[in-house]
C-alpha cells in the first residue's frame, strides 16, 4: 500500500462516501492524508477564544493544508458588576478593553505563526480565509444601564508593529456591528476601521480582502429623539475612526506594506444597506471630513490600494476624491481593474446630499462642524443621563419610529453629484482593462402619514427599493451581446449634460472605438425609477474570497 501513488489513493478517496473514509484511515499514511482531506472534516474551524490548543492540536501540521476557512470570534471580560451603578465608561475603563481585545488579536496571530512553523517542516501550509467578527460582549444587560448597549467608543488594536506575519492567509474578511441576540446583548462593540489595515499588512500573500460593516453609525438619524440618546453614534468617534483608517492606509503604502498580490477586495462601510438608508432626509449630518480639508481623507485613502486589483467592489459615504483629488502627480485609480463597483451613500460625507426632493428640497444642506468635546461620549454619568434612565424606568422601552422617517431624496443634486460621477468616468477611461463598471446610490421614498399623501404635492409610490445610476459593459458581455459598448442608465428622468455624456462615453472608447449603445430604463422595463434588483442583473464580484482547493 505505502508503494501505492498518491494519485491514486486521491482517486479512490475522492469515491468513498464520508462515512466509508474512517474505514481507510488506518491503512497507510498516504491513505490517512487523502482520507482526511476529502471528508472535509478539516476545512473550517471556529477559535471563540477558549479552543486555541484544540486548534493547535488539529492543525499543527499537515491538516493546516486541508483548512479552508479559520473564523475567530473574540470576546470582552465580564465587566457587569464593574458597570452596575454607571452609565458611561471611563478612560482607565476604555483602556482595558483596548488591551483585552489587543490580546485576543496577539494570541491568534502568534498561534497562527506557530501552527504554520510547525506544518512547514513537513508540508506546504498552503492558504485560508481569515474571517473576523466583531469581538463579543460579555455584560448582562438586564444587570447594567442600557447606555452600555451602544458604545460609541471604538476598539482599537494596540501595537499592530508587533505582531508577526502569516504568510498562509489568503483571504480575509471583517465583520463589525452584528446584532446579536445570544443572553440579552446587542450591538457588537465597534471596533477602529484601521484595524482592517493593521491586519492586512500582516499577511504578504493576502489575495482577497472584504469587509462587512458600518451599519450602527446610521442609527441617530433613524430614531426618535428619546432612542436616540442610548443609541446615537457619537459624531466624535465615528470621524475619527474614518480618518484612523485613512492615516493606517497611507502609512502602510508608503512603507510598501500593502500586499502586491491582493487582486479582489469587498469593502462594505453600509452593511446593512437596509439600516444605512432608511433615515431621516431632513435632519442634518455631521461634517465627516473636518472643517479645513478640501478632500475626505477616507475616500482619498481607498485609492491607494488599487493598484494591483483586479475586482473592486466599494460601498461607503465617499466624495469624488476617492476617484481623483486634482493632483496630477498621483497614480490613476485602479489601472488593472477588470471589474468595477461603487455603492455611494446618498448623503456626502460633508454632510451635504448627493440628491433632493423632485422640487429641489434639501439642495441646499450642508453638515455641522465636530470641533469640541461635545461630540464625543462623556466619560461619567450626566444628569441627563439618569433622567433618561429614570424615564426609560417608567416609560419602558422606547419606540424607534422607524415608519416616521421622511424620505425624499430621489432627484440628483447636479452640484454635488457632479464631480463624482466626472471622476468616476475620468478614473473608467484609464482602465484598459476594463469589463464592467457600474456606480450607483440607493434611494427611498417615503411620506409618513403625519405629512399626508400629497406631500410636496408628488404623487409617487412609497418604496424601499430604489436606485440611480449607471453602469458600463464591453462590447459582447451582456446578455445580449452587443457588439458595441454598452451604457445603462438608471437615472429616472435625469440626463447628463453634454460635456459629462462625453466623459462618461469616453469609458473603453480606446479600446473598442467610437461605437456605442445607451440604454434609458424605459427601454427595459417602461419605468423612469430605477430598482435595486436592476443592480443584481450585472455580475459584479460575488465571490466570498472562501480560498479553492
């Protein structure tokens, strides 16, 4: 049997049902190897904290090859007795925490060196998916204040130059704001954006990257005002986390940190989309940016990884600097890509909107400035803080008011919504390589009833659903393969101007020449409002970056 080619025991494995393979298990090495692989028995595992020398056990050798996906669920220590009489988190109080989670991330990432040390002496580590989740709170909060169940305070990693390299990780992914039912608890704890980029400098293969979160920044402007003060995302925190990542993600590609075989990157900062836009049209945003920057730094940041990428997808609140800033001397955006898509929030980062009512209503908003102390979380209890908790007491739970949320914004803001999508069409004429591109925003209409069926005096259905934007096709990949370029327009009512129709017909025109086809939505489906399900017909990047065998 051990003169028996490991081809062929594969082959004889790969046909045995599963229950079958503990049958061959003990016949020779070789038939233990191809017996284990293929019963797929090792190609997930779950790290909560608690099993780290399980895992190690397992895979501290040739099974670290078999390992398809490592998902690592850290979790906060039980500070409830700590928290009982409190509110609010102190500095000292915030500081544990940062260290706690410092260290679950330290323990894995040296755990994950040295199973890949010890599988090399005897065989290729070969390559996983990484997935992160957000770390998991410990508290009982039928025992604390539910101020407690919305930290605004971001969880930071402490010391990331520290930390080793796994050069067996090839995809990973991040997963932040989950609701979880699990013993009373709620939101996740909100971990610093900049600790995507803190891990992906420490895996030089990395070849996938995504990220699922953002949504509990939304929900101040999606409830009512007593909701409100327990689950508000502190503007504070919430700017300052955009701009960690920004600084993360410029000094780690000046440092060439950045892995040049990442192709194929996820970045979802609206999930989920369904809690980022049903919000309040007319309450005002906070400026995001910051009063003396030109550009939203987040945005611009984003463009420094594209270089090597291949399929890009990016769902975030970005201005038109995460195309270009002006500059002539930086780098094009994205001069591999294949395929190509941009979710913009409606709302700009500055606090001003990419769209308005039919009429012009809300045109002419602009974002409050977050300049003082007052923005950011307190570190004791307040007075206001007890009379909310009193009132809570009495009161009961508070009712979020989610259907009185006003939503109008379905027409283009031409002032605002320009220079976005001119950058989006100046960076598409640069890609040679370009198949699809689509950009595009989702929108809501909605009227409570306290404002009446004719509000605005637009007679419009109330939907959930909707979108405006565009995307572009090479000739011959479409359902209908076109011989020509192909441009959709899911924009109502609304065409560009001449200079921007030029610009944006100018994607691909170096390549396939000057023919080119326009497709309104009424040519589809006789509608003049886009749907969100249009966006699904395009076959951008689905793939879940789970690593092939």
């Amino acid at each position: 049997m051990e003169q028996m080619p490991q081809e062929v025991v594969e082959r004889i494995c790969s046909h045995l049902p599963k229950n079958s393979l503990k049958a061959v298990l003990t016949i020779s090495s070789n038939f233990r190897f191809a017996a284990e692989r293929c019963s797929g028995a090792f190609e997930e595992f779950t790290i909560d904290g608690l099993n780290f020398n399980t895992f190690r056990a397992l895979y501290s050798g040739h099974r670290l090859l078999y390992l398809r996906e490592l998902i690592f669920r850290p979790s906060l220590p039980d500070k409830t007795a700590e928290l009982q009489d409190t509110c609010r988190e102190n500095e000292e109080q915030l500081l544990e925490k940062d260290l706690a989670f410092t260290g679950q991330i330290s323990l894995l990432l040296a755990t994950l060196k040295l199973v890949e040390e010890q599988a090399t002496k005897t065989c290729n580590p070969g390559g996983y998916r990484l997935s992160l989740h957000g770390p998991r709170s410990s508290l009982d909060y039928d025992s604390v204040c539910h101020h407690h169940l919305y930290v605004s305070w971001r969880l930071h990693l402490l010391d990331p130059n520290e930390l080793p390299q796994i050069l067996s990780v090839r995809s990973f992914e991040f997963y932040n704001g989950e609701w979880v039912f699990r013993d009373g608890e709620g939101w996740q704890p909100r971990v610093d954006l900049r600790c995507i980029v803190d891990l992906i400098t420490k895996f030089p293969n990395l070849e996938y990257l995504g990220s699922q979160t953002g949504g509990y920044e939304w929900h101040s402007i999606k409830t009512n005002e007593d909701a409100q003060q327990y689950e508000r995302d502190w503007e504070g925190p919430r700017r300052d986390s955009r701009h960690d990542f920004a600084g993360a993600l410029v000094q780690a590609a000046h440092a060439g940190q950045i892995p040049n075989t990442l192709t194929r990157a996820s970045l979802d900062f609206l999930h989920p989309l369904t809690d980022v836009v049903q919000i309040h049209h007319s309450k005002p945003l906070p400026n995001l940016v910051g009063p003396t920057l030109g550009h939203d730094p987040f945005s611009t940041s984003l463009r420094i990884m594209t270089n090597h990428l291949r399929e890009l997808r990016i769902c975030a609140m970005v201005d038109e600097s995460v195309f270009w800033t002006g500059d002539t001397t930086t780098a094009p955006f994205g001069p591999n890509l294949e395929v190509f898509e941009l979710v913009f929030h409606p709302a700009h980062p500055s606090g001003k909107w990419y769209f308005q009512g039919p009429g012009g209503e809300g045109g002419d908003a602009i974002g409050y400035e977050v300049v003082t102390d007052a923005f950011y979380p307190p570190y004791e209890t307040s007075n206001l803080d007890i009379e909310m908790d009193d009132q809570r007491f009495f009161d009961g739970a508070f009712s979020r008011l989610e259907h009185a949320n006003l939503q109008f914004r379905i027409a283009p803001n031409a002032p605002v919504l320009r220079p976005l999508l001119s950058g989006f069409a100046q960076a598409a004429k640069l890609m040679p390589r370009l198949k699809e591109a689509m950009i595009w925003s989702p929108l809501t209409w909605g009227i409570p009833d306290s404002h009446g069926d004719d509000f605005m005096g637009y007679d419009i259905d109330e939907s959930s659903e909707l979108l405006w934007g565009l995307a572009y096709t090479e000739p011959g990949r479409c359902l209908e393969k076109t011989s020509s370029r192909r441009f959709d327009w899911m924009t109502g009512q609304w065409r560009p101007d001449q200079d921007l129709a030029n610009l944006i017909h100018g994607i691909g025109h170096e390549t396939y020449g000057d023919d080119f086809t326009d497709v309104w939505p009424e040519d589809v489906s006789g509608e003049s409002v886009g749907h969100r399900d249009w966006a699904n017909s395009f076959m951008f990047l689905k793939d879940p970056g789970r690593v092939a065998r």
